[in-house]
C-alpha cells in the first residue's frame, strides 16, 4: 500500500529564503502527487499537484518536484513570506485509489 | 462559490451520545470525502461516495459510525454512541474530477470533543 512520509517534522526559514519541504513515498505505483498547506483552525487547502509523468511543476512561488527514481517529492517555496507559515502536507495515490497522507512538516517563517 | 461548508464548527458531547457533523459540498463537484485528523494518526480517509454513491466505506473505523448523502449536495457522519477516543477534527473534502479524489477541496472542519 502507499505510505508518504516526510524528512523533517519541523523546519524554520528566514523571511525571503527559499524553503524546500521534503516527502518520501514507498509505492512505485504511485501516479499522483498533490501538496496542501493548513493553517491552523483550517481545513487543507490545495497547492500544487503532478502526475508521475512528469518530474517538475512550477506555480506561484511555488515548484514541485517528483524524483521516481528514489521515490521522493519536495516543494519548494520561493521568498517565503510569514503568511506562508503552516504545516505542509504531501499526498499520493495510484490510479483512483484514495489520497494517503503524509503527517505533515510545519513551516515556521522568522521575520 | 463559498466552498465546502461544515457544521458544527465544534461539538463537544458526552460519551455515549450520538452525533451528527454536516457537510454541504462545492456545487457541481460528484465527489465527496470524510477524514478524521488527529496528531498522531494525522489524515486518515473514513469514506468517500462517488455521485451520492458511498464507494470506500474501509476507512471507517468502527459499526458507530456511518455515513450517508442523501443528494449531491448534502452529506451526514454520525457516530453512536460516541466515545473519547473520537475526538479529532473531521474533514469533509470535495473533488470537481469525476470518480476521482484529485484537488479536493476541504471544508473548515469539524472540532469534536467527546468527554
């Protein structure tokens, strides 16, 4: 079955760096990758997404992306902002199979 | 569009109570899911119905609980009789993607507290 996990529980960034948020997945299979920010007393709320078919996907300030090869994800935040400050969740599925989700890495952003 | 909407927004209820938590989906979305999230079990998936139609229940933990979606537009979690070991937050999360669980979109959730 999928298990998403993530390298750090925690991380701390000065205002204007970048930040990278790190997720590892076990299941080859996996085909879709979406990462959430909550905020706290918030429901999740959608970043960003990717389908293994593709290694890199760039939004707003923010890119993803998916290393199949050691079966990594990470987001990457650009001039993180203090209204940035959440916890960061990755998600993954294969094929219609429901969403599992990784238990999150809260972002702290020093002003 | 005012998203997908819950209620209550907290209950806090006595141990062998029954309780209901409301959802109202995004308009136009045939997808809907109920997660419960706690500190150390994080998101975990309950249930989630494809047009009204429940299609995963596995996620649910226990016969207490049980989900219903009456219309496109309306859904019900109720557990009974509640027990503390209940208390977390539950989601309700919307998909426009037909018979998928891409970009959901969650509600603010629903506080319980079951003393």
């Amino acid at each position: 079955g999928e298990s998403v996990g993530l390298h750090l529980p925690t991380l701390s960034v000065q205002e204007g760096d970048n930040s990278i948020i790190n997720c590892a997945y076990s299941n080859s299979a996996s085909d879709y990758f979406i990462w959430y920010k909550q905020e706290s007393g918030k429901g999740p709320q959608f970043i960003i997404d990717i389908r293994s078919n593709m290694d890199k996907r760039q939004g707003q300030r923010v890119t993803v992306l998916l290393n199949k090869t050691v079966k990594h994800l990470s987001l990457q935040i650009a001039a993180t902002q203090p209204g940035d400050s959440a916890v960061y969740f990755c998600a993954g599925a294969s094929g219609n199979t429901p969403l599992v989700f990784g238990k999150g890495t809260r972002l702290s952003v020093i002003a | 569009d005012a998203g997908v909407i819950q209620s209550p927004r907290h209950e806090v209820t006595e141990m062998g109570q029954e309780v209901t938590l409301r959802c109202k989906p995004i308009s136009g979305h045939n997808s809907l899911f109920w997660y419960r999230q706690t500190m150390m079990r994080g998101l975990e998936l309950l249930i989630y119905f494809n047009n009204n139609v429940p299609i995963d229940d596995s996620g649910m933990p226990e016969d207490r609980f049980s989900a219903k979606m009456p219309n496109a537009s309306f859904s019900t979690l109720k557990i009974q009789p509640s027990e503390p070991r209940d208390s977390a937050v539950y989601f309700c999360a919307s998909s426009p993607v037909q018979g998928s669980n891409e970009k959901l979109f969650f509600g603010s959730g629903t506080q319980l507290s079951v003393l």
